[in-house]
C-alpha cells in the first residue's frame, strides 16, 4: 500500500491505530526467506538447559532457592555462565517460582522522639511477655519517667487486659502524687498502638486522670524508645537470665529489680547516676 498508492506512514498509522515507529517498521523491515523459524529467546528454549535448571531446583536442599543461586549453581557445578533473567524466565515456565511477596506499605511517623526536661511531663507505657518453667505466660507492664528513666509504676500478671495497663498507670500516678486532673495536666502518657492503650477503658482513664495521651506511628517502634529500652534491660538482666517456677516467685524477683534498677543501678543516659538520684537533682534545681 505504501509503495503502490505512496501513503505516507503518518496516515497508516492512523489507520492501523498503531505506532508510527511500528509502521516504519513494517515497511522497512526485509522479508525473511520461506521456512525460516526465529525463536524470541533461543537459550531458554535449548531442552539441555531447562532439564538442568528442573534438576537443580528438584534437589530437595534447593527447594526454596531462587533463580540467583540457581543461576550460581549452574555456572559452579556445568561452569554455564546464562544471563539472570533468562534464568528467570525459564523457572516462570516451569513453574518452579512462588508469587511475589506482598510487603505492608510504609507509613510515615507521626510524632517524633521525646525530648523530656522535667520530672512528669513525659511518660511512656509497654508490656512484654514471659514463661515460668512450666510454659505459663506472664505479662509485664511498665510506666517510665523519660526524663529521669524512672520506673513509676508496673504490674506483673497472668493476663493482658486493659485492666492490667489502667492499674500500671495508676500506680504511678499515685507514687508521683497525681492524684488530681489539675496535678497531672501537664502530663503526656505515650504508647504503642496495641489492643490495649486503644481500648475504651484505658483511654477513658487517661481522660479521666487529666493527663493527655499520646501514640506511636505504625511500625515505629523508636518512637516510644525509652521504655522499649528499659524493657530490654529488664529481660537482659533479671528475666532471660533466671528460670521462675511459680507466680509468686517471678513476683518477688521483679519487685527486688525494680527496686534495685532504680535505686541503684547506674545509667549511662543519666551520666551514671541513679534513676532515683537524677530525679533528685532535677527536683532541687527546679525547687
């Protein structure tokens, strides 16, 4: 058409609905000779090749490797050196490849890291969990001072509940004398976005108690850092270290940690004083 009716390639374009350089394409292209076959990709329709690729991936150590070590295997063990994606593909058409993994989408942090310089002004919650020796769970749950990382107030338990994390928090108002909603008004509790600092019982209790509440963006767990941090000590040094046997045995050594962690032990955050003598310090120089 274009050499006997000298149609410009512009106009079969638009009549075939298709792409100018497809059609300059066509017209340009030279015929090929009758009975000749052209594979698109003739190595990954060679027979030798796909039988070995089939025989690696069958070895029951090689079940869930990828088309990466498959293609290392072939160049270590027949020294066959093929490109990575015709590796690929040839795994596709064997069926010998699993889905793609679907990876939860990012979400950007919502508040950023807490920057405490007064004693009540920024708290932070967490729980973490534990078995005795007979695989019973235990559940702790931790109230901190960011400012002078003082553990204020915690409960030990078999269940996780909201009732559990509103009985943390309201010993450590109480240890802290924020017993009135005027008293604790300045105060910002931070935690996760778990099941429980989200219940109706927990954030009615905040309200009630005058403090104001705060949580993490998803997947951040640096957002609620201190306590994260402290719950790592506690497991490093009382929990992981000992086997307890009964509830009441997990009960008294807890208490004896945290008595100990802030009375005595040293924190480098604090230039190594105690928690209970930064808040000391603190407290005197605001007095």
């Amino acid at each position: 058409m274009r050499q006997d009716a000298k149609v410009s390639i512009h106009r079969l374009s638009r009549a075939f609905q298709e792409p100018r350089s497809t059609v300059a394409r066509w017209c340009s292209a030279p015929r090929k000779k009758e009975g000749y076959l052209s594979r698109v990709c003739p190595v990954s329709g060679e027979t030798s090749l796909r039988q070995r690729i089939q025989d690696l991936c069958d070895e029951p150590r090689h079940r869930t490797f990828g088309h990466r070590r498959i293609r290392a295997l072939l160049k270590k063990r027949f020294e066959l050196v093929v490109n990575r994606k015709t590796v690929l593909k040839v795994m596709r058409e064997l069926k010998l490849t699993r889905p793609k993994m679907w990876h939860r989408p990012w979400r950007p942090k919502r508040i950023e890291k807490v920057h405490a310089t007064q004693l009540n002004e920024h708290w932070e919650i967490d729980m973490t969990s534990f078995q005795l020796s007979n695989l019973m769970p235990l559940f702790l749950v931790v109230v901190i001072d960011c400012c002078s990382r003082e553990i204020v107030g915690y409960t030990l338990d078999h269940r996780c509940r909201a009732k559990e994390w509103v009985a943390a928090l309201r010993q450590a108002l109480e240890a802290r004398g924020l017993t009135s909603k005027a008293a604790a008004q300045s105060l910002k509790v931070r935690s996760d976005n778990g099941a429980q600092p989200c219940s109706k019982a927990f954030v009615e209790y905040l309200g009630a108690s005058g403090a104001t509440g705060e949580y993490t963006g998803y997947n951040a767990p640096d957002d609620n850092a201190y306590v994260e941090r402290i719950m790592r000590t506690i497991k490093e040094e009382e929990i992981w270290p000992n086997l307890y046997d009964t509830f009441s045995e997990a009960r008294s050594a807890i208490n004896e940690y945290v008595r100990w962690y802030n009375e005595e032990r040293i924190h480098s955050a604090l230039d190594y004083q105690t928690p209970k003598e930064a808040a000391a310090k603190i407290t005197l120089k605001a007095a």
